[in-house]
C-alpha cells in the first residue's frame, strides 16, 4: 500500500548513512581512517570488485526478492560482513544443506561491494542489529579456538553493530570477556588502537549500575587494560579518567597499582617529575618499602654495602639460575621502582642511586622479574661511575643483557639499553657503537608501548652525535625527525632535550643570524629558552638546565666568547659531577673546562688556582676514561693539557699537546675537537708569533669546521682573517 511504501522510504531514509557507521565503529588495525572508507567493502581477490553495476536499484531489488530465502540470507550475511570470504561466511552462516557456490548459482547480478552496499542498506536497522549478533555467535561457535585469534576484529564488530540486541547482560559479559582477550592479542601484535577500541566496547558492555559488584574482576581489568593501552597511545587525558574510576572503585590497595602505575608513567612523560615521584613514593610505601625523602650519600653507601654483601661469591651464571620472584608485593614493588627511575634520574640523583640498590638487592633476596635486568643495567653504571670498578661494571651491563634473554622481555629493551649502553658501556666501547642499540630501544619502545624511554634514548642518541663531532648535518636531520615522533606522542620531557639541541646544530650550521644565541627557528625568541629553564628549575630537572646551558657555553666558546662561556660553564658544572660524569659525558666536563682555561689570564690569586686544579682534576679524569676507549676521550684529554700548558706558560708541551689532539681526533673522525683544536693552536701560534704555524693551523680549522658542518664558524674565520682564507 501507499502507507507502506511511506514507511519503508523512512525506513530506507535512517538507514542511509549506515555504511559509515560500519566502517567507524572500529578502525582496521594497522590501518588510517582515511583507508578504511576505501577498503571496508572490498571483495576477496577471487570476486571482482570494480565491475560497473549496470542494473539500477528497483530492478536490483526486484531480482533480489526473487532469490530463494536462503540465497538472500547468504547475501544479506555478506552485506553485514562486508565480505564474500568463504570460509569467513561459512563460519557465520546457519549449517545448509547447499553450499555457498550452489547458493550463488540462481543469482543473476553481479555480487561486487555496490551490490553488497545496496543490499545492506535495505536491511532494516532493527533486522541488522539481530542479524550482526547473530553472525558474531555464529562465528564464536563455529570457528576452531586456535583460529579464533585472527578473527577478533570481525567477531567483535558484528557484536558491536548489533550492540542495542544483546539484551542478556550474561551474553554482554562474555563479550567483554572476548573483547579483553582481543585487545591483549592486539597489544600483543603492537596493535594499540585495535586494543584501545576492543577495550572501550568491553567497558561500555558493563556500563550499568552494578558492574563493580557484579562483574569485579572482569571490570578491574578491562580498565588496568584500558590505563596502559591509553598510556601507550599518549591519551593522558583518557588515562587520568580511567585511574579516576579505578580508585574510586578498587577493593584494596592492591588492585589500583596497575592503575596508579599508568598514572605515574603518564606524568613523568608530562613533565610532572615532582608529582610523579611523590607518588611512587606514596605507592612504595604502601607495599612496605620505604625510602628516605632526601637521601645522602651515606643512604647511597649503606645500601652498597648490603648489596655488595649478597653479591659476594655469586657469579652471573648462579644469579641467572636463581628462581623466579613470586611474592606479590615485591612483584609490585619492582614495578614501582622502576617508575620511579626517569624523575628521580632528573630531580633527585641520590633518591635515583638508592632505587637502583634496592632493585638488586629485591632481586638477590626475593628472586628474578623482568625488572631485575634494568636494576643490573643501571648497577653497572654505578659500579663504574662511584665506586670506579670498570670491570665489575662490565659483568653486571653483561648480566642485565643476559636476564633480558632469559625473560625474552622485549617490552624491558629501551631501559636495559639505556643503562648498559647509555652509561656503562662507554667505560669499555666507543660512544659511537652505542648508536645502533639506542636506535633499536627506540623503534622497541614505539613497538612495545614504552614511549617515554624510547623518545629519551632517541634523544640521548642525538646528543651523543654532538658529543663525538659527528657531521652537523646527519644530526639535525635525525633530531628532527625524532622531535616530530616526540610531539605527535606527547612527550614533554624528551622534547625539552631536544629542542635546544635542534637550535645549536642549526646555529653551527648557518642557519641562525647570531648564531651565538641559543634561538632562531625553533626557538623563535630568547623567552622560549627562558621559560624552559625556568621550569626546569622549578621541578630541580638538573638534566635540563644543565645541557641547556652546556649549549649556551659550546656556543659561546666556538664564537671566542670566552667570559660568557665562562658564566654559562659555572652554570651548567652540575652535569658534571656524579651520578652523570661518565665517559660519555666527558664533552660537558671537557668544555667546562676549557672555557674557565680560556679566562685563566684575567684570574688571579685563589680564583686562578682553582681554575687550575679543576683543570688538573679534568686531565686525570680524562685519562682515566681513555684508559679503556681512546676514542671517547683522548683527543679530549690532549686537548685540554694543551691549554693548561698554555696557562702555565710551558708553549712547547702545548705545542706537543695540540699536535696529538689534532692527530687523534682525525683518527677517530671526531670533527668538533679537530676544528677546535686546530683553531686553538692557530691562536697560541699566532700569540707566539710563529705566523707560518698560524697559517697552516688556521686553514687547517676552517676545513675541519666546514667538514663538521660548522658553516657559521667557518664564516666567522674568513671575516677575521680574509687574507689566510
């Protein structure tokens, strides 16, 4: 009848924009929205997608109607699928006695993604919800359990399509139940928006009044799930209001570590180191294990001892035998700790040096976790750093890498590689053979969830390549890429590393019109670098202040800007010292320096003589990094005898002193201390009127400059001196 017609053009009217709906409800993993609209309704290779649908819609229809009941349920299957997969549909059918081919056989149209389209588009909404619900049991019973797994995203989008049918909450809990198992498959496979939507259909499964009382376990973890996964994708935003609700629903302190954990996580990535110590703190606390608030150096001792004390007669193949940790609390505990290691490493170094003991010492009394291998990497660190024991060091980095094998904990790579290659290693390898590693924690940390260490080990990376004067160029191309991966993850912290850094490449590069300045293209005014050392300080992110400073005096001291390197190296001496002078940090402590040598003549008296041991303390300190790996720091160390013999008016060592920095640093390609150090011996030649030595350093200078990339340098030279150059 007319009246009928008329509600079935409504009908025909709501449904219309339906094919949007189904391609948005959940994204493909591995796939952008703007690809989904394009492939939601491809047909499998064996059907033809791209013929032209020459019939039009009325007489589609028509013949559609004409097809045989179980033809047209074959076909309206398809349509919710999207799909002529056999097997797919095979799995989501009713068992007939035909099969799909002689079901096929009387249709007389062509069975491509517009026909699927139109046919799913005359479905009404109510018989589609049924049927999609219908399609995802189909496919739970039908489909053998170890294939289940690659079938998640289908299953679990029929089921939320047909959504509004699933009246029995039983049936809603053991699809939420499925949807947990999808997204732990999905993190599995690196998949973290597939896993953040699985785990969103689930929660929105137990959305009613009761689900904390009835469903507590399954909730509980669909949202520890949910904080991580969000963590993973740089959601904080979504993360606080999922621990909001966990704490305000959990049983016990127990059951909200997880969550608080995500919490953490997200506010050292936030730049919120206070607060996120102070919450691990908080959280250690509860599980038992308490920390001083301002430890000391004698906390730092003690704890040495005690660790030193279960390490007596174990070697690493009797730890690596140990039984794995199973008491809960200390499971947590490890967790926490390692937490707790990126704010205390930045505000509290001591606080920093007691959490590394207590996870060895954990793990000597209560067993082996996953954890255990980032305690040993950063003991290693400590053993060479404090305690001077380089080879001790060397086992424990060894042992950090062999408890990572043991637990195949992929997920724990970026920290182990941060504390054996970022620190201990540089003892034993050169700096550069640490870039590989670094590189690989980084493209782990992205694949695993760890974002937080993978963005800082791709910016420690950076700084390493200006500390061993690697071209200018290769570094600011890589810096920029990493600093584009850092903001499209939110990752404050490693992004007020880089930043700066990006501006002192582009500075030596050319690129800046005072290019002794710390600002230009990336920090368009003087106030950006203001504002963040003023937030720095405020959270005591010793890191941060001290290397932008060490930027300013670089900058300084290249440009001949000696008394402003001076004020910038008293500034930035913090990084200097212990817990981070090691010999991969042996730049900041060789320009700390060489710029209070620079303004040695002007110092007399006390002033003068403590220039001087500081610069005595840094030869021997050099020396002993060099022992093992030349190649970190003997060109460094030559170079810095070199100015010290200048000061202490003894030219022909300075002489012997600048030849030997300017040989090894060519042997080891490290174009900044061969620039500098040809540049440096030009000047004393000059002062000692030997112009032909001059000459020669001079032109020497400007070719190793421009070799490093150091193209505003090499300018500066030509304007100086045009008659040399």
């Amino acid at each position: 009848t007319k009246e009928q017609t008329g509600e079935h053009a409504i009908d025909s009217r709501q449904r219309s924009d339906r094919k949007s709906l189904a391609v948005l409800d959940f994204a493909t993993p591995n796939s952008s929205n703007a690809d989904l609209d394009a492939n939601f309704w491809k047909i499998p290779h064996q059907m033809s997608g791209n013929e032209e649908n020459t019939i039009n819609n009325e007489t589609l229809l028509d013949q559609f109607n004409q097809l045989p009941a179980a033809t047209q349920q074959l076909l309206k299957t398809a349509s919710c699928l999207g799909s002529l997969d056999t097997s797919v549909l095979n799995a989501s059918t009713e068992r007939n006695k035909k099969s799909i081919p002689q079901l096929l056989h009387d249709v007389r149209f062509s069975v491509n993604g517009d026909t699927l389209t139109f046919i799913y588009q005359e479905i009404p909404i109510n018989e589609a919800s049924r049927l999609h619900v219908t399609i995802g049991r189909n496919l739970i019973q039908n489909l053998p359990q170890d294939e289940l797994s690659g079938h998640y995203y289908t299953v679990l989008r029929q089921y939320k399509l047909g959504n509004d049918s699933i009246r029995n909450q039983c049936e809603r809990n053991s699809t939420a139940k499925l949807c947990l198992e999808a997204a732990e498959h999905a993190v599995s496979q690196s998949d973290f928006l597939a896993a953040s939507q699985f785990l969103d259909f689930g929660i929105s499964l137990l959305e009613h009044d009761n689900c904390w009382n009835d469903e507590y376990d399954l909730t509980l973890a669909l949202y520890n799930d949910a904080t991580e996964v969000e963590y993973s994708r740089s959601n904080f935003e979504r993360v606080d209001a999922l621990v909001a609700t966990v704490l305000k629903h959990a049983r016990c302190f127990r059951d909200s570590i997880r969550a608080r954990a995500s919490r953490i996580y997200s506010l050292s990535t936030r730049y919120q180191m206070t607060e996120a110590v102070e919450e691990s703190l908080q959280v250690l606390n509860h599980l038992g294990e308490r920390f001083p608030s301002n430890p000391t150096r004698f906390h730092i001792a003690r704890e040495l001892v005690r660790v030193w004390r279960l390490l007596r007669g174990k070697t690493n193949e009797m730890i690596l035998r140990m039984p794995p940790m199973r008491d809960p609390d200390k499971v947590a505990t490890m967790q926490v700790l390692n937490l707790l290691f990126p704010g205390a490493y930045r505000t509290r170094p001591k606080l920093w040096g007691v959490i590394v003991l207590r996870l060895v010492r954990l793990t000597l009394l209560y067993g082996l976790s996953p954890v255990s291998a980032v305690g040993f990497g950063f003991y290693s660190a400590i053993l060479s750093m404090i305690t001077k024991d380089i080879n001790g060091g060397y086992r424990y980095s060894k042992l950090a890498l062999a408890l990572l094998d043991k637990f195949h904990a992929k997920e724990w790579t970026p920290r182990v590689y941060m504390g054996v290659f970022g620190h201990a290693y540089s003892y034993r390898r050169s700096l550069r053979s640490a870039y590989p590693k670094l590189q690989e924690a980084h493209e782990t940390g992205l694949e695993t969830g760890d974002i937080e260490f993978s963005c800082l080990s791709a910016a420690i990376k950076c700084m390493y390549q200006i500390f061993t004067g690697d071209s200018l160029v290769v570094t600011e191309k890589e810096a920029i890429a990493y600093s584009e991966i850092f903001k499209a993850n939110n990752q404050e912290a490693a992004l007020r590393m880089i930043t700066p850094c990006i501006q002192f490449l582009q500075n030596l590069l050319g690129k800046n019109d005072h290019p002794q300045k710390l600002f230009g293209d990336v920090n368009k005014d003087a106030n950006i670098i203001t504002e963040l050392l003023t937030q720095a300080k405020k959270f005591n992110d010793e890191i941060s202040v001290g290397f932008i400073y060490y930027y300013q005096m670089v900058l300084a001291y290249v440009f001949n800007d000696y008394e402003t390197a001076m004020v910038k190296a008293t500034k930035m001496q913090r990084i200097t010292r212990p817990p981070y002078l090691h010999p991969s940090m042996s730049s900041p402590f060789t320009f700390y320096t060489l710029s209070i040598l620079a303004v040695c003549e002007n110092r007399k008296g006390r002033a003068r003589r403590r220039i001087l041991s500081i610069a005595k303390r840094c030869v021997k300190k050099l020396t002993q990094f060099s022992h093992f790996v030349p190649e970190n720091c003997l060109a460094k160390m030559f170079l810095v005898q070199a100015e010290l013999a200048v000061v202490m008016r003894k030219g022909r060592e300075a002489k012997c002193h600048y030849e030997s920095s300017i040989s090894v640093s060519t042997r080891y390609t490290d174009y900044m201390v061969r620039a500098i150090a040809c540049e440096r011996a030009g000047r004393f030649s000059s002062s000692c009127g030997d112009a032909v030595a001059a000459t020669h350093y001079f032109r020497e200078a400007h070719t190793a400059y421009k070799e490093w990339g150091a193209l505003a340098k090499a300018r500066q030279l030509r304007l100086e001196m045009p008659e040399l150059l």
